[in-house]
C-alpha cells in the first residue's frame, strides 16, 4: 500500500482536504491514508507545538503529503507556522515550491484585455533558505531603541539546485526574478548561478526580470510567461498574484518537493481563511489540483490527468463555489467534480 498522510490543518482547511480525499478515493488508486488530525491550532495552544514529534515521523514514513492550510487568528502564527509548515519544508529538505498557474476558464480571468488572459505558468519557489531561514535576533527588544534582524541566506547549492529544476520543467521560457540591482550580495550569488544554468540550456528563451518590474508584467501579460524562479519570498508574493490571475485563491494548487528524493508536500496555495471558515464556502479546486499533482509526483499521470479533465469540466459547467461566480458550497463543488470522474 502507498500511504498518504493526510494533514487537513484548521479553518477551511479540513474542509477542502476532505474533497481532495474524496476525489483520490473515488480514483481507486490503492492508497492508503494516513489521517493526522492533531496537527492544528489547538495542539499549538496547549502543547506549544503543532507537529509532535511521532506525527512528524509518520509524515516522515509516509509516500508523499497532502495538506491543507493551518493558522489561527489571535496565535503566534510565526511559530506554529514554522513548527509545523516550514519545519517539513526544511527538515525534509523540499527544496522547491512548484506553483503552477492556469486559467482553466477565460470568464475567471480579472483583466479587461482578453488578448492577454492566457495564464499558463508556473512559479518555482526557491523553499529551503532565503529570509526563512529563520537567523537573526532581536536586539533592545521591546524598546523604542529595538532592531530586528532576519538574515536572508542564500547557498551556490541551494540556487544552483533550483535553478536545475526550472529548467528541467520549461517548455519554453525560464524568467529569473530577483532584486539583484539593490540587495547586493545574495543578488550577484543569483545572477552567478543563473549565468552558469542558461549556458547550458540554448533550447530555452531566458530572461531576467527584478521582482518589481516582474509584477508588474505579470499583470500586464501573464501570456508571456512559462516558468518563473525566484527566490522564497518573492516566489511567495508573486504564488497570490499569478493566483488571482487564475481565478482566485482557491483555485491555486502547489508542491513542495525534493525532486531527489521524490517526496513531496502537496497542498493549496492559500491558507486557513477564517474570514469563511465553516461556511461550507471554501473552493476546493486548489485542493483538487493539488492531490492531482500528488498523483504526478507519485508516478499516476493518468489519475491526475483525469482529475484536471474533471476539474476543467466541472467549471465549464459552473458547478461551483461563491468565489468563482457559481452557487454550490465546497462540498457539493466536490461532488460536481467527482461526478465528471465517473
Ligand atoms: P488566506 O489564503 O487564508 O485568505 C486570503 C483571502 O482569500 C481570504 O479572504 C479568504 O477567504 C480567501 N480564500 C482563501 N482560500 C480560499 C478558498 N479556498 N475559497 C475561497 N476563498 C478563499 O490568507 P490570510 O487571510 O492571509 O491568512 C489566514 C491564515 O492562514 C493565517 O494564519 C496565515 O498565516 C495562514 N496561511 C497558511 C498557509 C498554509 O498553511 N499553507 C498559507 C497562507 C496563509
Ligand atoms: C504559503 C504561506 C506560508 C509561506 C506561510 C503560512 C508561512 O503563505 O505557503 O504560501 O509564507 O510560505
Ligand atoms: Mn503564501
């Protein structure tokens, strides 16, 4: 059996986890899974920590991840997030953050130029270092003479790598989005190991963009882009906005992954969203695609092909939720999914 451990998290999170499940279920694809339902807000609260330890060995043990989104209002959502998130991100060593892009319907697009809706691109997330690293300190904390430092660190071996594995997914384009012409050090570390990649890849059209022009463009002519690597926090930012490009938050799938190791962390771009969290209002297509790119990174191309072919209907259709201009709560969204499947 292939275990899956399934983390569903807090707020809207378990509803749409549940939805992704049901559409894995429905495949009959032999997986088992592992449900770990202690990870979330209130495990924090009273344990000081959202991920204990023996959760996180039997995330370590499983095939590969799905989660779902975690983060309270009125917690520490720093330190759960990054005992729990960022912890597996790091300790696992999923070193890329793919975050693809795709206007699965024209009418969800928020650009008034139908020339330039066509989004079709992928964010690759550098996921292991950068400002999340989590150096620096805080010095005459607590007074009005305090300075906070967050380190941002950046490795050869960690751009070097990340880098390879754009280029390994671009079918036409690599765009190299940084801030090199003002943050100096790791900025020249970048353009080093961008120089060295594209020397090897002739097939492929490179360019460069600083992360606020890139913003810009994206809004301009999302069209123009393929694959976009960038550093963990720019690839954040920019994850929302080619999101929203796409047709909102909810329809915004990702994978953390070490494509060394194949394990993975599968899980909607968009967080815990107490502002609808128990109104049965979550969209679960970012959900849906996300256990689809599970079945990619677990070697059932079919199965996530299906899953996107039912998804791509369901919307055509407008069987779904509040947030995409349908009428159907997350559940039944669902279940016009699942009904394509069959
Ligand atoms: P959010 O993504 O939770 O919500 C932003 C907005 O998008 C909200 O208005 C929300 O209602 C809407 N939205 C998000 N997902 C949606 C969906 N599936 N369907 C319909 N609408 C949706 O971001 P936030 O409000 O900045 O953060 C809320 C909490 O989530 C915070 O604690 C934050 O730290 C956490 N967070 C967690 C993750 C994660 O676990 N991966 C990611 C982002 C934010
Ligand atoms: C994401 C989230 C996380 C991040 C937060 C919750 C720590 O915004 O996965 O995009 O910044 O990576
Ligand atoms: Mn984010």
């Amino acid at each position: 059996m292939t275990v899956i451990a399934v983390v569903p998290g807090d707020g809207i999170g378990p509803e749409v986890t549940d939805e992704a499940v049901k559409v894995l279920d429905e495949l009959q694809l032999g997986l088992d899974f592992d449900h770990l339902d202690a990870v979330n807000a209130t495990t924090f609260q009273t344990t000081g920590t959202g991920l204990s330890p023996s959760d996180f060995e039997r995330i370590r043990s499983a095939r590969s991840v799905l989660f779902g989104a975690i983060g309270a209002p009125g917690i520490n959502n720093s330190e759960y997030g990054r005992g729990v998130l960022i912890k597996m991100r790091f300790a696992l060593d999923l070193y890329v953050n793919h975050r693809p892009a795709f206007l699965w319907d024209a009418r969800l697009s928020p650009l008034r130029d139908d020339r330039r809706r066509n989004v079709d691109c992928v964010i690759v997330r550098e996921n292991s270092e950068g400002l999340y690293v989590g150096v620096g300190g805080r010095v005459r904390a607590d007074t009005p003479d305090e300075i906070a430092i967050d380190e941002e660190i950046n490795t050869y071996h960690g751009v070097s790598r990340v880098l390879d594995y754009a280029f390994s997914i671009a079918r036409r384009s690599v765009c190299l989005v940084d801030k090199s012409n003002a943050v100096p050090n790791g900025g020249r570390l970048w353009q080093r190991c961008w120089r060295d990649a594209v020397e090897g890849r002739p097939d492929i059209d490179c360019s460069h963009l600083y992360v606020d022009a890139a913003a810009m463009k994206l809004i301009a002519d999302p069209s123009a882009f393929d694959v976009i690597v960038t550093n963990n926090s720019y690839g954040d930012i920019l994850s929302d906005l080619t999101a929203q490009l796409a047709g909102g938050l909810g329809m915004a799938a990702s994978a953390n992954l070490n494509p060394k190791t194949g394990f993975g962390v599968y899980e909607p771009v968009h967080g815990s969203a107490p502002d609808i969290a128990g109104q049965g209002r979550a969209n679960p297509v970012g959900a849906i695609l996300s256990a689809a790119l599970l079945c990619e990174g677990i070697g059932l191309g079919k199965a996530a092909a299906a899953i996107r072919a039912a998804v791509s209907s369901a919307l055509a259709a407008g069987r779904c939720t509040p947030d995409i201009g349908g009428s159907l709560s997350t559940r039944e969204a669902g279940a016009a999914i699942r009904a394509e499947l069959r």
